[in-house]
C-alpha cells in the first residue's frame, strides 16, 4: 500500500490540528477538495481514534448541498488519491469500500433523510453555509456520538449566516475541542497571483472578498450598496472639519483571546470636512485604546485639521474622558469647542440610515483613500446585521447631527440663513 499525499503548509496546519472539530473558511482554489479527499482516506483507514474506539463498522461521509456537487468535487478526486486502498466502488451510491473493510460515502444534505440512522467516524461537511443548519444540529451530530467522532466543517462564506456562528464559537472554544482557521486563496502557494488579480479586476469588490478572500461580509444588509463608495482622494478647497467621535469603552484587551478582542466594539473617530457640495471623509480613526489615547488621538485629529468642533456621543464614557482632553488641550496647544451629540430619540439603524442613505445614494459623500476604507466598507455593506460591528458608520453618521448643529447656531448669530444641504434637509 503506497499513499503519497503533498499538502501545503496552511493544509497541514489544519490535518496536523488535534481538535475534534475543524472549520476552515477558505477561498476559492485553496485547496479545499483535496484537504477533503485527504481527511476522509486517512480518517478511513484507521481501526482505531484517537480516543481508543473501535471504528470497524463505522463510515466516513463527505455531506456537501447536494448529492451531485459531492460526486462531481470529489468523487474523482477521491478514486485517484486512493488507487491502492481501495477494494471496489459503486457509482450511483457514492459508495468507496477501502481495502480494511470500512467505507465512504458521498452524501447530499438536500435529503436530509438519508442521512439519518448510521453511526459515522468522520465526517467533512463542504460549503457548509450553504446547507440548512439543523443538517449538523440535529441528524449528522449524534451520529458521531457513539465513537466521539470528528468534522471538518470547510468551505466558503456566504455572509454571516450559521457557519459564521460556527466559525466564531470554534475561536472562542477554551477546552480544545474545536478550532478554526481562515484562508485567502492566495494562502495556496501554488495559486498563480496574476489569476487572482485578473479575477479582481472581472469581480464587484464584495463578490472577491467572499470567494478568494472568505470574507464573512453580509452579502445581504441591503440599505448601503458597494455602488454608492465614491473614492477621491483630493481634499476639496471649501469647507469646514467636523470630528465625531462614537466612544466604546476604555478597557485592557491584554490576556483577552483574538476571537473575544474581535467580538467587542471600537471607539470611531470620524474626521470629515463639510461644504455646501456634501462631505469629504478625510479619515475614520478606529481601534480600541486605554482613555487617555483616545483623548491625545482626538485632540491630535483636531489639531491637524483646525476642527470646528469635536462631537461626542454623550453619556458616562463622554463624562469619564473629559477630564483627559482638559488636562491635554494645553499641553498640545489645541482647544477644539467640545459638543455632546444625542441619540435624539432615533434607535442606532434609524439613525445611521437617515444620516447616510440619502447622502450616499446622491453621491453627498465621497471618501479619502486610506487604511478605514476596507473595514468601513465592511460595515456597511453588512448593517444592519446584528452579527456585524457598525462603530464607523455611527461615527460618521453623527457629523450629520454635528454639522446641522452648528450651521443652525451660525445662521442665528448672523441672520444669513442659506440652504446647506438640499437631500438632508437643513
């Protein structure tokens, strides 16, 4: 018996893994089927697991959407890596006999009722997201249960449906039980990089993010589209600064795993200039910091573009940083007009959507080139999903409120009142 199995370093990074439980988001051409293929004949082969049971009489399935996707990913695939251990195979059933007695079957999670009843060793179960959940949940986990036996979950992410939610529970798993990986297409060394350039530039952006990036961007939040991102990086002569900033606590990440950090939200630090012809978004400064770096990066944002004035949105963490701009301002030489900006009434989604729907669909706004771009675009392309972090579009849709504001107070002061912004209505 001669197998001979080349997987690359991300690949062996998830076979070489002792975890129960795998799941791996990946894009396109990374190697997938093969990692598959691999699991499955190794998995097959074995008498015993690793927790001492006997595995006679236990089968290893590939379950994908539907029966025919599995015989045409892998069904070829699986005959040629495994020549020499295997006996005999029946074509219509997906069925592999190896040579130790045991089988693999190719499955459809389609026909969920076929998948009830067997006792399983191994099972893979390919794109995942796009199969309905209770498949996992309620047929195919007890049947590992009788051996403990493992999954591997793998495929590409169709938004954040229930294989983000499995994804995310397999990071923040802490009895070892289950882990998670994400690849890149390009992670495949043996990709060609000009195929997947040449795919960008064929592609809409979210569309690449999710098949060669496995991004878990919403592909269906529905209100901002990827058409309505202007970029322009040439800062428009007129016009006044307006800084907004959406604080979302102070505390210490150390100790705290990837998977938590990720899970909690950001303090947003939008800096946008504002004209009669609409906004230029200079920077969305984001991250989670101790209070007095937020403070120092808010004043240093003021302080490089003259702001008009700072926004905050009010409540204890307003409160709480206050005293840190005051001891701060003299000491850097700036003392931007500090202003508390309001909920007004508004829950968060109504919010944000009033504030830069309109703007964004009349092309109002229009965005700098810089390091925010990816992670607001993110955002927006996902809100209002509940399961995705919105900290830079509530920032930067505070400069509405903040913006109105003080137009209204300037309007006032000088009895010149003049139409600022048509599509807002102020």
């Amino acid at each position: 018996m001669d197998l001979n199995f080349s997987l690359h370093p991300k690949q062996l990074e998830v076979f070489n893994s002792d975890a129960r439980f795998k799941v791996v988001a990946a894009g396109r051409r990374f190697g997938k089927s093969y990692l598959s293929a691999v699991s499955l004949l190794i998995e097959a082969l074995k008498e015993e697991n690793d927790y001492g049971y006997k595995l006679k009489g236990k089968e290893c399935w590939y379950v994908s959407p539907t029966f025919q996707q599995g015989k045409d990913i892998l069904w070829g695939l699986l005959k040629d890596l495994g020549g020499d251990v295997i006996d005999r195979t029946i074509e219509n059933t997906g069925t592999i006999h190896l040579i130790n007695g045991r089988k693999i079957q190719i499955k459809g999670s389609d026909r969920p009722d076929t998948l009830r009843g067997s006792g399983l060793s191994y099972l893979v179960l390919d794109e995942y997201a796009f199969m309905k959940p209770d498949v996992w949940e309620d047929i195919l986990f007890p049947t590992l249960s009788d051996v403990k036996g493992s999954a591997l979950f793998i495929g590409t992410p169709d938004g954040k449906n229930h294989f983000f939610d499995i994804y995310q529970e397999a990071l923040m798993d802490e009895h070892d039980d289950w882990a998670a990986w994400h690849f890149n297409s390009i992670d495949n060394p043996i990709l060609d990089s000009e195929l997947i350039e040449k795919a960008r530039g064929k592609m809409s952006a979210h569309s690449f993010k999710q098949e060669f990036e496995a991004s878990f961007s919403a592909s269906g939040g529905g209100i901002f589209k990827e058409e309505m991102l202007i970029y322009d990086e040439k800062e428009p002569v007129e016009g006044d600064y307006y800084i907004a900033v959406d604080p979302a606590g102070f505390g210490d990440t150390k100790g705290l795993t990837k998977s938590r950090v990720d899970k909690m939200d950001e303090t947003a630090i939008a800096i946008v200039k504002v004209n009669t012809e609409g906004w230029w978004v200079k920077d969305i400064d984001s991250g989670r910091w101790g209070i007095r770096e937020t403070a120092i990066r808010i004043l240093r944002h003021a302080q490089q573009v003259q702001a008009r004035s700072v926004g905050i949105e009010g409540g204890s963490l307003k409160n709480a940083m206050l005293p840190y701009l005051q001891d701060n301002m003299a000491r850097l030489g700036v003392w931007p007009k500090i202003e508390t900006l309001s909920h007004g009434g508004k829950k968060k989604t109504d919010r944000i959507a009033w504030a830069l729907q309109g703007r964004l669909e009349h092309k109002r706004i229009k965005f700098n080139k810089g390091k925010f771009n990816r992670k607001l675009e993110d955002q927006l392309l996902d809100f209002p999903n509940p399961l995705s972090h919105d900290d830079l579009p509530d920032a930067l849709s505070y400069i509405d409120q903040l913006a109105t504001t003080n137009y209204a107070i300037d309007s006032i002061e000088t009895d010149d009142f003049e139409i600022l912004d048509i599509i807002a209505g102020y």
